[in-house]
C-alpha cells in the first residue's frame, strides 16, 4: 500500500504542470484568509483553475511522458555532443 506522499508525488509526476499547480493551490488557499469587496468571486476563479490544472496530464506519446527528477540547466548542459557523436565538457566543446 502507498503512503499519502507516494501517491502525491506520483500523481504530480504524471502532470503536464506540477509546479504550476502548486503555486495555483498555495495562492487559493492564501485568498481564502484576504477580505475581499466581492466575497468568493476570485476564490471560484482560483479554484476553477486549479481543478483545470489539477486535470491536464501528460501526453501519452510525449518524449516527456517517463518521471525524472527534476534537474537544472547547469546539469542539463555539463555534457555536449560534437558532430561526430562524441561528447565533452561545455568548455572545452569549443577547442576540438
């Protein structure tokens, strides 16, 4: 049986925008405590996009459809391929 944080995290794994949607549901939940002039119209709006969020899952054929952990840039760009299919450092990508 999965734990609730399992199952969170991979139910966020399958999203087309995790941190989107993170970001989507914090704000709703601050807007819930911020007196508003119009009571409850921005808190539907907030929600409605969450729940819109909350369903666009991946592409099924997208090359992004597996769960990687998320990496950064600097990560992303530490190897390079050269022409002739072998790979070297970004820096010394110039000098070959």
């Amino acid at each position: 049986m999965l734990s609730i944080k399992q199952r969170l995290t991979r139910y966020l794994e399958s999203l087309r925008f995790p941190w989107l949607l993170l970001i989507t549901s914090l704000l709703f939940v601050v807007n819930l405590f911020v007196p508003d002039a119009i009571p409850f119209i921005d808190e539907v709006l907030l929600a409605l996009v969450a729940v819109i969020l909350g369903k666009l899952k991946r592409k099924p054929g997208s090359a992004d459809s597996q769960p990687t952990a998320v990496s950064s840039p600097q990560q992303d760009t530490a190897e390079t391929a050269n022409s002739d299919g072998r790979t070297s450092d970004a820096k010394n990508a110039g000098q070959s």
